[in-house]
C-alpha cells in the first residue's frame, strides 16, 4: 500500500519519457505556429472552444494582448467557424452566436457565394430563405454585430426588421408567380424606408453592449468595464487573466463586473452569495458566506462593478479558481477606502478674480484639518 500510494502519487504529476517526449514535440509544434501564423493559430483554438464562452474570453484577451485585431462576426466576411481575412485579421465565427444554428449559416452562406455580398437588410431578408433565417436568427444577428455593414448601425436595422422580412415575404411570392421585380425595390431598401429609419437614434452603449454578452456571451467590440481599467488597477492585487499564476489560499483583491449573480440556499439551510465578476481578460466565481452575505447582500446585483477581497482556492467542481470573499465594495466605496488625493487641471480661462474663493468654498466641507484660511494662489 506505501508503494501503490507513492505511485499513485506521482502519477498525478509524472510522465514515462515516452510520454513526455510526445508532449514536448506537440508545444514545440504549437508554439510555432502561434509565433508564425498567430492569427491563424488564434483563430483555429477559438473554433476548437466555440462552445466553451469561458474560454473564449481568455482567448479573445490573448488575441488583444498579442496586438492581433479581432472583428465582430459579419454575414459578408465570416464563415460558420473563425476565420481570418487578407489583412490578417480574425473574423469572428458565426457559428459561435447563440441561437443561431448550423442550417441558418449554412444557408446564408450558400446565399452570399451565389449572388455575391449583401447590400443592405432588405436584400439580405430578399435572398435568404425566411424559414431557415427567421427573425429571431436574424435578431441574433443585428445584436452580435454580423449585420453592421448592412445599415448605419444596429438599433436602424432592428428597426426596419419588420419592413425587411414583409419585403421579403412579397418578393418571394412574386417570384413563386413567376413575376420579376422589375425596379428592384425589394433588393434595395425603398428611398422613403430608407429615410425613416436613418433617424433612428443609435443605441445606448449599454444596450448594445448587452446584446453582445446575450449573444455572444462576452462583450466583445467594448466592456462597460473599460473605462474603469486606470483607476481599478491601483485598488487591486491582479487582474483575473493573472488569477492561476497567483499563490492559492491568500487573500486578495481583484475587480470586475458583476455578469451573475444569484442567493442560494444549501440543504442545511445555509444561504450562499454567488457572483461571477468578469474585467474582460476572464472570469471568476465569487463565494460569500453567513456574515459576508448579511453585509454585503445589496451588493450581489448583475451589472454592478465591484472591487471584492477574499480568499483565493481551487475550485474542484469547475476546474477554475474562485473566491471567498471578506470584503466587497462597489466603485464609489473603493474610492472612499483607497483614494490618496486628487488631481484637478484647470486653464488660464477659468481663472478669474474670484476662482480661487469659489474653490475655496467648494473644498471647505471636505476639510478635515489644517488650516481654515482662504486658499490663495502660489
């Protein structure tokens, strides 16, 4: 039994050299052709992990890291898988947009090869087969970002969805009469549909957003976390792509946005906090436990960015690491907790006769010692 149990124990870590020769030829191979052909490689893992959205935000992260330029998925360039276009740049795959199927692709494909590049929504919804590409698909599609090029942007061509598809219907049996169309106006938008939804405001940056994340399960295009980064780094221990290299069973603190978040209750009856926060280089589940979750509970709500410090550990379940967190914060508490000063700019043509009383007076509240003076210029 000692010896089974030193074998057993090995085996766990130790390979024969058959083996280890194996392996090493594989990421002599691989790390080749990520050094030669990066996009290709990148483009090629990410097919391998179409399903797995965890992963493909790592990846995406890597392709940003490695300066390779990654662009939404596009009914006119993308194909079923990821590819890469002449510029060297990746194209996200179709085939990785949730809710949209095999046969749609497949059919809007074959569409593109025989009649060329789609010209705008209403020849898009003219030369594919409605039952096959329904709205719903195509709904998927305007919100991913595949349709971009085929309107001046998203919440336009949600807009002339339903003008689109009726155009469509009309054009399809026509030609099951055997008539022609003989101006093309069910190929190109007719000029008054054209002009009335041109003045269709574009979507909020969260909205869109949003509908990345619900289709592609990742935002990709942008992060409402983004504008965050500079400030978040100076309250954090690393970022969540850092996570496995760092030392387990310490606490740290990491940041991120809240993508989910649920209270459940355990068998004995113990209610558990879960948040998964992402900071867009990967995700990471959060634990909060009994007095944690008393505390923080108005915290644990999606869409909210956090900075949470807590004890890092190796997640059987998942294979992941997660957190059991001790402190939470949102954006405006970790600025009370960690700001050290800040820095005001001002031009010459702010500067009047009576701007530094003015100023004076606005930071008089906040003052907590020194002198209760005046402030006056240097």
């Amino acid at each position: 039994m000692k010896i089974f149990d030193l074998v057993e124990k090995f085996a766990g870590y130790g390979f024969n050299k058959s083996h280890s020769a194996a392996y090493a030829l594989v990421s002599y191979q691989t790390l080749w052709l990520k050094t030669h052909y990066p996009a290709e490689f990148m483009a090629a893992v990410m097919t391998a992990d179409m399903d797995n959205t965890d992963k493909i935000v790592g990846l995406v992260e890597e392709c940003r890291r490695m300066k390779l330029t990654i662009l939404p998925p596009d009914v006119n360039a993308g194909l079923y898988r990821f590819n890469v276009n002449e510029k060297g740049e990746i194209v996200y795959g179709i085939g990785a947009i949730k809710g949209v199927g095999e046969a749609p692709i497949e059919n809007i494909i074959k569409a593109r090869q025989e009649g060329g590049y789609f010209r705008d929504l209403f020849d898009f919804c003219a030369r594919v087969d409605t039952k096959k590409v329904n709205k719903r698909v195509i709904e998927k599609l305007i919100q991913s970002g595949a349709l971009d090029r085929l309107g001046p942007h998203r919440a336009a061509l949600m807009a002339s969805l339903d003008d689109a598809i009726k155009s469509a219907s009309q054009h399809h049996q026509a030609e099951a009469f055997g008539q022609a169309d003989m101006f093309g106006v069910l190929t190109e938008a007719p000029e008054e549909v054209e002009h009335k939804y041109t003045k269709v405001p574009p979507w909020p940056d969260k909205v869109w957003l949003e509908g990345e994340r619900e289709t592609l399960g990742l935002y990709l295009t942008g992060h409402p976390i983004n504008s965050y980064v500079k400030e978040l780094k100076h309250y954090i221990t690393w970022r969540l792509e850092d996570a496995h290299a760092t030392k387990r069973d310490v606490v740290s603190t990491v940041a991120g946005l809240v993508i989910a978040a649920r209270v459940m209750t355990t068998k004995r009856g113990t209610r558990i906090g879960i948040l998964t926060l992402d900071d867009r280089s990967g995700r990471m589940e959060v634990m909060l436990f009994s007095d944690a979750l008393e505390k923080y509970l108005d915290l644990i709500e999606k869409d909210r960015i956090l900075v949470v410090s807590g004890q890092v550990s190796f997640d059987d379940f998942n294979g992941g690491l997660k957190m059991s967190a001790r402190e939470v914060l949102d954006i405006a508490q970790a600025r009370e907790k960690y700001l050290r000063g800040l820095a005001i700019s001002v031009t010459d043509r702010q500067i009047d006769n009576k701007f530094f009383e003015r100023f004076s007076e606005i930071l008089e509240p906040h003052r907590r010692y020194g002198s209760s003076k005046p402030l006056l210029p240097a």
